[in-house]
C-alpha cells in the first residue's frame, strides 16, 4: 500500500500542478467593477477583450462580440 502511495501521490500532484498553470498562457485578468479585463497575447498583439454583463467576450479595439 505504502508503495502504491508512493507512485499515485506524486502523479496526482503533478496532474493538480499542470491543471492550475493549464489556463495560464501570459494573460492578465483584472476587475473592474461588473466587468473582467483579460488582455490576450493572440498573435504577437495585446488584444483588449472584455467579458461584459452578459458574459459575451467583447473586444474593444472592433466593438465586435465573439
């Protein structure tokens, strides 16, 4: 048992550690108020994008939804 621990644990922890960084490409989320900030590394541009009250991402730049 102390063995079959000793190769799960480990595994489990890698797996938890590579799941919170998953999400993590470079992008800086900020609040402000009722809407989220995400500014996009998308092709080498900053891109300003937008979750407004609906949740539709809106990008700013086009005052385009996707």
């Amino acid at each position: 048992m102390k063995q079959l621990l000793s190769i799960v644990l480990p595994g489990a922890l890698l797996l938890a550690g590579a799941g919170a960084q998953a999400g993590d490409h470079g992008d800086r989320v900020e609040r402000h108020g009722d809407r989220i900030e995400r500014k996009l590394d998308t092709r080498g541009d900053r891109v300003d994008a937008r979750l407004d009250r609906r949740g539709d991402r809106h990008d700013r730049r086009w005052n385009r939804r996707y």
